[in-house]
C-alpha cells in the first residue's frame, strides 16, 4: 500500500540530508523511522513481539537484521520475564 505525508520542508531537509548520509532513499528513511515507532510506541512485550512477527513476513534480509538490534529497555524485560514465570507457576 502506498500513502502520501506532506511534511514540512524543515523535516523534509533533515530526512534528505539523513538519506544522502546513509545512501538510502527517502522513502526508506520514512519507511525505517515509521517501523521503528510503531514498535518503539507499543508498551506491551507480546504486542512487540506480534507487530515484529507480522513484520518480518515482508521484510528484506537487511531489514530483518535491524529488526534483531532492536532492545527493549531491561526493566521492561525483567518484568515481562517475572510475569511469565509467575503464570508458570
């Protein structure tokens, strides 16, 4: 599916000049940063790990490798970890 975003030249300047940087298009720029809230913004672990599992169906070899660097804060992991224990038992 394809979308249209307007965006103000300011940040249009900053997501170019990111792109050039990193010798990536814009729209995969757009693309990454929106991936990357989408799961940054979701506070649940098994919501996370469902959106990545979604994600991944159509991701490239590169993409999945991002994917994988991603971490979640270590308290929000101790305590996904402590609640799952808890249900074990």
């Amino acid at each position: 599916m394809e979308i249209s975003v307007k965006l103000p030249d300011s940040l249009y300047q900053n997501v170019s000049h990111l792109a050039q940087a990193r010798k990536k298009s814009v729209a995969e720029i757009i693309k990454n940063a929106v991936k990357k809230a989408v799961i940054e913004d979701s506070t649940d672990f098994e919501e996370r790990a469902e959106i990545i599992r979604q994600s991944i169906k159509f991701c490239s070899d590169k993409e999945v490798l991002e994917l994988a660097n991603l971490r979640m804060p270590d308290d929000e992991r101790l305590s996904y970890l402590f609640e799952k224990i808890g249900k074990a038992f």
